[in-house]
C-alpha cells in the first residue's frame, strides 16, 4: 500500500467482484457519516452519503442514499453511477472510473472519451452535510446529470415504495427542501451552478451484496424527487451540498483546495499516520459539547468498555487529554450502585448488564494519570471510582464477592462480559462464576485506587491489602499446572479449560496480577494456539466448539463470534505481553503483524482496521469496517511498547 493514499485503478474499480468489498467512510464527528463502496454502489443498508444523528443520543437516519450521475456530450450519454438489481447490475458506469483515492478524502477519478470528470466527498467537521464536489476537465463543454436517492429512515431499517412515507419537496434557491412523513430531519440540496428540476421517480428492489451474506434485508426502494442539471466548460466545478440545514449553501462548505478536517492532517505517510488519522472518526461531540466515542461504523453506537479500552490509544497518545476527560466523566455520571453503563441506546438510556465495564474505566482513569500527572482531575473523579470499588467490595447487581476476594458473576446467565453473544436468548460463550480477566482487572483497579489514594494523601492501605489477597487468590485459582496456563473461568471450583485470550490481560494490564515466572508458559500457549496476523483468536482450533468462520446470518455469525473469530484489539495486549518478557519490538513476529495490517488498509474499510477476523485463513476481515479499540490498541503499543520500532521497511 501507499502509505502517502490508498489508490485502486481500472484493474479493480471496473471489476465489481473485486470492488465491492472495498469501503470507504468519513465522519463529521457529530456521530454521523458518508460512506459507500470505491465504485459508489452501495452494498449495505448502511451506506449512504449523509446518514445523520439525530439527538438526544446517537440515533442515525439515513437521509441521502446515492446520487445517479451521467455526463452528456457530443450527442452521447454517459452514465457513471453502478447499482445492483436482482440478476443484473445497472448502469455499468464503473467502466469509465480510471482511479480511486483516498487521501484521505474519497475522490474518484471517471473518463469518458476525451472528458475527465473528479468527484471528490467531503463533511465539513461539526456540521450535518456532505458536499460532492466535481471538475470537470473537457476541450468541449458537457453536461452533468445529477439525480438524487433520497430516504427518511433509520440506518438499521430498510425503506420501500408502498410502506406509506409521503415526502413533499419545495424549491429553493439554487435547489430543493424535502421533508416526509417520518419522524426526520429535512434534507437540502443546493447547487453552485445549473438548476434542480422537479421529477419524482422510485428506484425499486435495489439489491445490497453485504447484506445478503451477512442474512439480513437485502434490498430497498429509494425516491428521487427529481435532477439537477449543469453545462460545464473545462476546469468549471459543480458542488452538490446535501445537509439538514436550511441556510448551508454550496459555496461556504465548498472545498476551497484541501478541506480542513476536525483535528488531523491531511497527509498520511505512514501507517501510524493512517491509524491517527482513522483514530478522529471515533471521536463525537454530544449535544451540549460532551464527548463520546463510538465503537465501531458502522451500526455500533456508545460502548463503555470499548471506549475504556480505546481511550488510551485513541485519546492519550494523540495528546487528546481533554477529550479524553470528557469520554471518562460521560460514564462516570450514569453510575448506578458501582455499574457504568456498558452502553447508551439510541434513546438514550444506559444499560448496565456488565461486570468489567466499571473496572475498565477505573482503567482508564489510571492510563490518563499516568500520561498527564493531572492530580486535579484525579480529585474530580476519585470519590466516583473508590465507590465503585466499594460496591464491587459488598455485591453489586451483577457480581458478589467470593471468601478469596476474587469477583464472580451472580448470573447463572453467564454473558456479562465483552463475550456475551447470544442466540434465542442463550448465551453461546457462558462463563459464569470466576472469570480471568475480570479479576485482572479488579486487581488492577485495586491497585490504580491504592496508587492514587496515595497521591491524594488518602489512605492507601486498605487497598493495598485487598490486592495483596486477591493476587495471591488469582494465582491459586486459575493456574491450570497441567496445561501451563490459565482457566478462562472458575466455577463451582471447576476450571474451564478452554484456551482463550482473556488470559493474557493477566499480564498486559498496568499492574500484573499473574505471577513472573508463569508469564512465558502463558504467551506461549497464547501464541500457539491462538495468535494471528491481525491478532488472536477467541478459541484454540482444536476446541469441538471451534468456528473458523465468521459468516452467514445473524444466529451463525453470533455462534461464531467468540468461538474462534479473531478480534483485533487483543492484538494490543499481546504485544505488551511479548514486550515486558523482554524480547526485541523489531522481531520478524511484530513485523508480521504491523505488515498485516498495514496490508488490512487497503483490504476492507479503508484506512482503517476492522472489528473481527476469520480464526481460519486467509482471515477474512468482517464485522464493523472500522473499530475504535482495533485502532486504539495498535496506537497504543506504538507509543507504548513499539518505540523503537522501525516503521519504513512494512510501508
């Protein structure tokens, strides 16, 4: 890959087999987002070229599909947009697109004849609108055919012609205002130059690819209210400005040169610039200023624990302290009885159906200490995070505390932690019980609050005893002595010993709880079984319930997701576990890696790293096509672990 742009030529953008699993997204860091395929047809549900949120919380809507584009001259008509129909893919325009790039801006690069045509997409940082912008290079004039796919719905849902929405349009100057029978924004189109005219006609049966692998509804109807129309002479730009505000016109959010986004550079010359550059996608500004992160694109929304766990890489080694302190109290507030929320719905509401997510934020108010020494922000939250573990202490909703003081599930229902897929109701990885990385992150947070009860001139001992105990406790109960490693749960006082990653965060996290001379035995069997390039699997191969496959629909996906897939984020601790045994951060086994996914880039959402893996090769990215703890790890053990990695040769 280019480290400086991700380009495809003709070779792949006029092959639609090969083009539609590349993705392409751009975000407005208001929570919403443009994105589609490097041919422009839409493959998901979820594509679109201005999905938008509506407050109070992160409740998407589809607004702007698509736009259908043609060039007429010299007689001929040429059209350039391409959509999938059941049996049939119409129009074909992908044939005249020479060139796609990401720069990080998507453009796209068509030639017809002796006409060449730039189309470039852009959301102007803190504003629900997307410009498409066009030049035209041409030694006779042409005219541009512009006619938008509009919709009025939920991202996750599905629209058609006979479901009863009524839309309504009224012009405007330079465009159009239309508003629907839904529960949504309006939508505004304006042009630069030409002129919009009125001419309603429904695109029946559009047919999604993704969807139809992944199980779900796969196909669509959308409206377009009518065209716009423009002659160009060469070098003429015609910019197209979709947007819910009324008074947003095409020539203030027109790109003037290149576009300013809302904190990273334009130019990426590395890898670890693309991850930066990926990191600012995650980043959102709530109504009333607070900031949030948001898992993964495109469907998830507000997670607490990964915004715990991405904090650090996403935030602290991007010097974003601030923000970072905005994520950690936008959890902190919803406490209730020592639980965070491990997410927001689309309404709003928190829920709190987890047993790690409190400890991770505990996490990350350590990580952000121990980057900025800010003790005043640490007096802020600490009465917070000490009741949080006092209520871990007595039993909260989801957990009681064993005679060994090690921390065990109260639900028999087993799927409280980050595994807690589900199929018919039944959790498909219950752990119950006794869980590993659970307790490595109570002893974590037992010490974080003995370290900053110190700092505060509080009393640390309490805590300071309390992880003495659990430790000691920890290394009882899960070292399987047979095996020469840990049970992933104890329950009952019978070890499952399944071989999954959660034991390594017995190792990687700030204070390990494992003891020294266990830490190789451990990796190795981690790096046996589970390790690969673009990290580790949730389950050993040789497992009966092993699934090497992530695919099919929802019930085999699920099956699936924590029985072998490979999630990205654990490639993070990894590495700080193969770094603090002391081994060299320039070893071909880290090369590999980084080459992987630096290779990944270009694979799937591009510019960015994907939520989860095929166990079994070629590894197959799937999932989300961008990952807010996929990114932030690898930021992480850059700052962290890799710092005297050499970058250059894996570019």
């Amino acid at each position: 890959m280019n480290p400086e742009a991700i380009v495809f030529g003709e070779e792949i953008t006029t092959d639609y087999s090969k083009a539609r699993e590349k993705e392409w997204i751009i975000t407005n860091s208001l929570g919403g987002y443009a994105s589609s395929t490097i041919t422009g047809a839409n493959t998901r549900g979820y594509h679109g070229l201005l999905v938008v949120c509506v407050p109070p919380a992160l409740k998407r809507m589809l607004l702007l599909s698509k736009l259908e584009e043609e060039i007429i001259f010299n007689g001929e008509m040429y059209p350039l947009s391409i959509n999938r129909y059941p049996d049939t893919t119409y129009p074909d325009g992908n044939k005249y697109l020479k060139e796609f790039r990401l720069d990080p801006l998507p453009s796209f690069l068509y030639q017809a004849g002796e006409v060449v045509l730039k189309k470039t997409v852009f959301m102007p940082p803190g504003q629900n609108s997307s410009v498409i912008s066009y030049k035209v290079s041409s030694p006779t004039p042409i005219e541009l055919l512009i006619r938008p796919l509009v919709n009025c719905r939920s991202f996750h849902s599905r629209t058609s012609e006979d479901s009863g929405i009524v839309f309504r349009q009224h012009p405007l100057l330079g465009g159009v205002g239309i508003d629907s029978s839904e529960d949504a924004p309006s939508l505004y189109l304006k042009s630069n130059v030409g002129k919009y005219e009125s001419s309603e006609i429904w695109y029946r049966n559009m047919v999604y690819d993704e969807e139809i692998e992944r199980g779900l509804n796969d196909r669509e109807d959308h409206l377009s209210p009518g065209f716009f129309k423009a002659m160009l002479q060469d070098q003429d730009v015609f910019n197209l400005v979709a947007s819910v505000d009324a008074s947003v016109t095409s020539t203030e959010l027109a790109p003037k040169g290149a576009p300013v986004l809302s904190r990273v550079s334009l130019h990426c010359s590395s890898f670890h610039d693309w991850l930066i550059q990926a990191s600012d996608q995650f980043i959102v500004r709530l109504p009333g200023n607070r900031k949030t992160v948001v898992a993964g694109y495109h469907w998830f929304g507000e997670w607490g624990r990964d915004a715990a766990v991405a904090l650090p890489g996403l935030l602290l080694t991007t010097a974003r302290f601030e923000e970072a302190k905005d994520v950690i109290r936008r959890f902190l507030d919803y406490t209730r009885n020592g639980l965070v929320p491990v997410y927001f719905g689309e309404d709003g509401e928190p829920g709190y159906a987890s047993i790690d997510t409190s400890l991770w934020l505990i996490y990350a108010v350590y990580k952000h200490f121990s980057y900025t020494d800010d003790l005043q922000f640490v007096e802020e939250v600490y009465p917070r995070i000490r009741d949080i573990v006092e209520w871990y202490q007595r039993g909260t909703d989801v957990n009681s505390v064993a005679g060994d003081n090690l921390l065990e599930t109260k639900s028999e229902e087993g799927s409280l932690t980050w595994m807690d897929a589900r199929v018919g109701g039944v959790p498909v990885t219950p752990r119950g019980g006794k869980c590993i990385e659970v307790n490595a992150l109570w002893y974590n947070a037992l010490r974080s609050i003995e370290k900053l009860s110190s700092k505060l001139g509080e009393d640390p001992e309490p805590y300071k005893e309390l992880g003495l105990e659990v430790r000691k406790s920890f290394n009882d109960v899960f070292w399987y002595r047979e095996g020469g490693y840990l049970y992933d749960c104890v329950n009952n006082d019978i070890g499952d010993d399944s071989i999954r990653p959660n034991q390594i965060l017995s190792i990687s996290l700030p204070f390990p709880v494992l003891g020294r001379e266990r830490w190789g035995s451990v990796f190795k069997i981690v790096e046996r079984y589970l390790l690969t390039p673009y990290g580790l699997r949730t389950l050993a191969p040789q497992d009966s319930r092993y699934r090497g496959r992530c695919s099919g629909g929802p019930e085999d996906r699920d099956s699936a997701y924590h029985n072998g897939t490979v999630w990205a984020w654990l490639v993070g601790p990894f590495i700080t576990t193969y770094v603090r045994l002391g081994w060299n951060p320039n070893s071909p086994m880290i090369r590999h890696i980084l080459q992987s996914f630096n290779k990944h880039l270009g694979e799937a959402g591009l510019g960015n790293v994907s939520e989860i893996f095929d166990g079994d090769a070629p590894h197959r990215p799937r999932g989300c096509i961008a990952q807010a703890w996929s990114v932030g790890e690898l930021l992480r053990v850059y700052s962290e672990d890799l710092k005297g990695f050499k970058e250059e040769p894996i570019a």
